[in-house]
C-alpha cells in the first residue's frame, strides 16, 4: 500500500511542476528526476485565503501550527535533509500576472508564519507562486485560492 501511495503522490507532485510558471525545461528536469528519487513527501497541510487575500487569519495560523507540530512534521523539521515547499496558488478569475503575484505572496506569507512566527529556521523551505489554479476545482474557484504545504526527504 506504501508504494502505491508514494507512486500516486509523485504523480500529484509532477502534476504540480508541470504548472509552474517560468520554469526551464532544464529546472523542470531537475525537479522530476528530484521527485523520482525521494524517499518520501506528502502534503502537510492546505491553507484557504480569501479573494485577492495574501495574509492568514488567527484561524489558519492556528492550522498551520498544529500541522507543523505534529509528531510526524516534528520529526521531519528535525531532519537536515528535509525540505518544505510552500505552494501558493490563485483561482483562475482575472489577470494571469496579478493571479501570479497573489499565489507568491500567499506562499512568501506562510512561509513567513513558519519561519518567523513557528520560529522554523533550520529547515530548508521555498515558497512557489503557482499562479492561477484550476487544478483543485474547476467549479469552485476558491477551492484553488489557497497554499499546500508540502514535506519532501531526499
């Protein structure tokens, strides 16, 4: 069961490279054959926002600090080789660049709540605007005005 669902979270994550935005054929090579040989990675916690919102409330400061304090995100803060990368992601209304700068600050936000706020600081993190977004729900467009954070072990 193990393989099978490390082998569908490799395809969830190289669904996500595919779209990012600005990406060197080269750097995207980098990334898949970086998925290929991880040993694990798995979503940690998804955070919404509002429409053209890039600040988290009390509530979702409150979510993030629960996930990232959980026994297993623990652990994983507590390995070097560990890495987190903060997805941010915008719906699909309006300006593509606009929808680009948004799901960056959504992402540079959480990011940093993590550092500065859940006082994270040896744990290698990045934070990705994925622009706009109809990958979650191409009905409901909030269900895409969001940030996933995801843990990866090399």
């Amino acid at each position: 069961a193990y393989d099978a669902e490390n082998k569908s979270v490799k395809a969830e994550v190289l669904t996500r490279i595919d779209l990012i935005p600005n990406i060197t054929p080269t750097n995207r090579d980098k990334l898949y054959s970086a998925v290929e040989r991880a040993r694990k990675m798995g979503k940690v916690v998804t955070i919404p926002f509002g429409s053209g919102g890039s600040s988290m409330s009390a509530g979702d400061i409150d979510i993030l600090k629960n996930a990232v304090e959980s026994a297993e995100v623990t652990k994983l803060l507590d390995d070097p080789t560990a890495v987190f990368v903060i997805l941010g992601y915008a719906d699909s209304k309006g300006d593509e660049k606009k929808n680009l700068a948004i799901s960056q600050s959504r992402a540079d936000s959480v990011l940093a709540i993590m550092k500065n706020r859940l006082n994270i600081k040896k744990t290698v993190m990045h934070g990705v605007g994925m622009g706009s977004s109809k990958l979650l729900d191409a009905e409901s467009l909030e269900k895409n005005r969001i940030v996933e954070v995801w843990a990866v072990l090399p």
